[in-house]
C-alpha cells in the first residue's frame, strides 16, 4: 500500500505537526510508516515514544510498526499511563522525593492503607470521585509522603510525573538524549495533564506528533476534551495537516455522517446510490433480535459480505447487548466491559495483555515478550516469561485449571514490573478467572459469529454492515427534562457508530424501549432521526 499525497507529506515533514484525521483516512498507516522511516535514522539508543489511548490500540501500532523487522530501538509504545509511571515516576521519583521505605507499590483509592492514611471511607458516594481529586490536588505534600512509605498512588501519576519533569533535571536530560520524537494518536480524548506533559516534551526539543479528531471525542466523562486538540491546532509552533479522505465508507454514509457533524456541509460526494438506512422495529429487543435473525443472512446476500464476523450491532448501553445476545439464534458474540476496562495499574496491564494472548491465536509468545522486555539483553528474564506463558497458555480449553492460575499470572508480572505490585489488579484478574463470561470476552470473534458491543468500543473497528441500534428518544442522546447534558458527546457517539460501517449502515429504533430501571416505555425516535437536513440522505431499510 502506497501513501496518499496527504499521508507522504505528513510522513516526509519533519517538525511538531498536528494531524486531524477523519475516519478511515488511514491515520495508524500513517504514524506507523513515518515511525518507521525515522526508526531508520536514529542510534540505537535512541527511540521514538508511540502512546495509544488503550493497551489493545498501543499493540496494534506497534505490531505495524516493528511487524516487517524494523527495529524499535529504544522506542517505547504503551499508553500514557505506563510512560508515567515506567520512564519518569519509578525512574526518577526517588532524586526527587527520596528513598522510598521499601519497593514502591502502586495503590489505588480503595487500597486499604490509602483510606487510612487519608481517611477517606465512603469511596462509593456520588461525590467521592471528586473529594478524591480535590484531595490529590491540594495535597501534594502527602502523595510525597506515601511515595517515602513506598506508595504511588496510581489517580495522582500524571501529577507526579508533571511534577518530576518540572524539578528534575536528570529526567530532562535523560527524556531529551533518549527520546526524538513523541507520538500521541486520539489526542482528542487528552486530559489537561496529558496535555502539559506533550508540551513539556515539546519544549525539551523532541518533535511532537498529535494526531486526532474532534469529531470522535467521546470519553468526556473520564474528564477528556478535545479542546487541547484545537489548542495545538491553533498552536503557532505546530503544522496542521489534515487526512480528509475516508477510504473505509461507502460515498453515502461519508455524506450522511458529515452532514450530521455540520449542518453547513455541501461538498457531497457524488453516489449513485444510498447505502445508509433508516428502520423502525414493531417491538422492543426481543422483537428486534428476531428481526435480525430474519434479516442479516439477506444482508449477507445482498452485499456480498464474506464472513459473519463482519456484520456489527453497535448498542448504547450493555444491557441491550445482552439481551440481544440472548435473543439472537444466529452465531453472535458479545463484547462486554471486563473488570480490566477501568484498571490503570501496570499489572492490570499486564494480566490483560497475557488473557489476550492466551485467547487470541494471532498474538505469538515472542511479540508478548517483546513489549516488555530486550529479549537479547534479558534473555534470561525472557526465557522464563516464555516457560510461564507457555504453562498457563495449556488451560486455555480448561475452565478448571484456570482459575486455578493466578500465581503463574503473578510470577510473570513480577518479572516484569517487581516494583509495581497492585492488590486491586491481582483481586481483578481472580475475578475474570473465575468467570467463563468475562474470560469469553478475551475471544475473537470467529467468522461465523455476529459481533454485538458498544459504541464506546466499537471505537477504531470497522464492519461491512453495521446496524446501529438504541436510537431512542432519551436513550442517544441522553436526554433529562429536556436538556441535553452531554449533546457534543453523544453527537459523537452516534457519529462513531455510522462511521464503523464500510459498505452499509442501517439506524434502527423500536416502538417499544427499557428504561434503566428496567421499566417498559414507548419507543420514540431518537432526536438525531428526526433533523431535516438528513431526511434526504438516507432511505427506509430495503428488508
């Protein structure tokens, strides 16, 4: 595959640049080759950092970038919570902080000596998240106190490392001598802190990669806006490219979807026929399973979709995940949150990233241990990380014997971060071990298997057909008395969903919907079918 003219120019640019990338512009095809054309120049001792926003994103990067033989050097390629606490708090805290007591330990805030030594009990509360925030910020002097105890706390990282990079000149220099280029891909879903640690590194002399776009902004609830993205777009000391066109959708969903994100828009791409569509269900979920038990083979047909692995049904919340999964008599497979989702600790990490090689064939040992260690120069940490993975790898197919594992999962993370033990991660993992569902999450679909997720996941896939579903009234978007508390995000939610599809796209909504509290309601459409400017551009569902 050759570059664009847009993607060679981004790749042969060699200052700080920030890229808006529309959906399937091709934007991992074009970190990866332009990381691999500067891999191609560097000393090996120097390397690149690559952060994704999720660990399964931060393989897949590396995968494109290091599968063909290229050498990654002294790169690193994780997400921006294991640069945090891997490059600059546990290398760099104690000339700084001192001498921790023992071997540091990252704790979270439901750790049982956090809430001693701070007080906090009542972690559940509707303000707690909060009080918590509020704490870390206007205590700084006792997050030192605990890094002297032996504890990171793992909610107060970025603080810390800003902190470290602020005070700490053998950072700086080491960050500097290692590090050329910096690369962060979703920049849209940056919090402030990420945001003041990129520009610190900019300012250090590494060229600054962000690329992005506001569009799919839609983890605001985790406290990420894309106004840093626009911030640097309007940053002087940056290039703004732009990767406009979308390679993955058919000319009529790329018309739909733009013109759903701006209402002035009018450059529409000439189709001869409309491949986005509009259907509502008689019924509630049980009714539209049937329905799509009915009307996906015709799909199939119709489109000439090769594996059933490509049809998506993307849903707002879980609940109506399963309760399709349950309804569906054809083949399907349910993507739900694991307990990992929200688990920032390296071990997390860890045990995540070793449930995904042992579930999917396409991972290999040599790649695992790759991510974590120089198998040359640590070839005896690597051997025994092989022995382990290949002993916990044979229970696979044994339910029984899983979760019976967790020590062999413990040796190996204690291999590779000693110092970074999390009870919170290790209570986790025993959880989805015990779980034959959680553990079914780590599967691949096979290709005879319909993929059912949510939105918020379906974030970087693509599917031939997607059927996007939940688009009621307060449903997407959120709607209460009238308001609309997260309309940008939901706009962009629903945006993600249409964008996922390739070939053809299909908005359902049904006379009857569940409420959270599991109470039966009308089904009214939701507000995003009934804008005018999009009446034009889409049809009523052919089946």
């Amino acid at each position: 595959m050759n570059p664009t003219p847009e993607q060679k120019e981004i790749i042969d640019y060699t200052g700080h640049i920030v890229v808006i990338a529309n959906p399937g512009s091709g934007k991992t095809f074009t970190i990866s080759q332009k990381i691999i054309s500067i891999l191609g120049e560097l000393e090996f001792y120097q390397g690149v950092i690559a952060i994704s926003y999720t660990n399964k994103a931060s393989r897949e990067l590396e995968k494109r970038c290091l599968g063909n033989g290229a050498d990654r050097k002294s790169s690193f390629f994780g997400t921006m919570d294991k640069f945090y606490i891997t490059e600059i708090v546990f290398s760099f805290g104690r000339h700084i902080f001192g001498t921790p007591k023992k071997e540091l330990e990252i704790i979270d805030v439901k750790n049982e000596f956090f809430k001693a030594f701070t007080g906090f009990e009542d972690l559940e509360s509707e303000n707690a998240e909060k009080d918590i925030d509020a704490w870390i910020n206007n205590n700084f002097a006792s997050l030192v106190k605990l890094y002297v105890e032996g504890y990171v706390l793992l909610e107060s990282i970025s603080k810390l490392a800003l902190y470290i990079i602020d005070n700490c000149i053998s950072c700086r220099k080491y960050l500097k001598a290692r590090y050329k280029y910096v690369f962060i891909d979703e920049y849209q879903d940056s919090g402030s802190d990420q945001h003041d640690v990129f520009i610190k590194l900019k300012d250090l002399g590494i060229i600054s990669v962000a690329v992005g776009d506001t569009n799919q902004s839609i983890f605001g609830f985790s406290k990420k806006s894309s106004e840093f993205l626009v911030r640097l777009a309007q940053n002087a000391d940056f290039k703004l490219f732009h990767l406009t066109k979308n390679r993955r959708c058919h000319p009529s969903i790329i018309n739909y979807a733009s013109k759903l994100i701006s209402k002035g828009f009018t450059d529409y791409i000439s189709s001869n026929e409309t491949r986005i569509f509009s259907k509502s269900i008689n019924g509630g979920e049980k009714e539209t399973a049937e329905w799509l038990n009915a009307v996906i083979p015709k799909v199939i047909t119709h489109f000439g979709v090769e594996s059933r692995n490509e049809i998506g049904i993307l849903v707002r919340n879980s609940r109506t995940g399963k309760m399709l999964q349950k309804n569906l008599t054809l083949e399907n497979k349910f993507f739900g949150s694991t307990p990992f989702d929200g688990n920032r600790s390296l071990w997390g990490s860890i045990f995540e990233s070793i449930l995904n090689f042992i579930y999917d064939d396409s991972l290999t040992k040599y790649e695992l241990v790759g991510n974590y260690l120089d198998i040359e120069l640590q070839a005896g940490k690597a051997r025994e990380f092989m022995r382990l993975l290949s002993a916990v790898e044979c229970y696979k197919d044994n339910i029984l014997e899983m979760q019976k594992s967790s020590p062999i999962f413990i040796k190996i993370a204690r291999i590779i971060y000693p110092q970074a033990e999390n009870i919170t991660a290790v209570t986790t993992l025993n959880i989805v071990l015990n779980s034959p569902e959680l553990l079914e999450f780590f599967k691949p679909a096979d290709k005879n298997q319909i993929q059912i997720m949510s939105l918020h996941k379906s974030k970087g896939l693509e599917f031939e057909v997607v059927f996007h579903l939940d688009l009621h009234r307060y449903v997407l978007p959120k709607e209460f008395n009238g308001e609309y508390p997260e309309a940008i995000q939901d706009l962009n939610l629903h945006y993600v969903g249409i964008t996922r599809a390739k070939k053809c796209c299909v908005l359902c909504t049904s006379t009857v919907r569940v409420n959270g509290k599991g109470e039966t309601k009308t089904g009214d459409p939701s507000i995003f079918l009934q804008l005018n400017r999009l009446y034009p551009l889409r049809s009523p569902f052919m089946y």
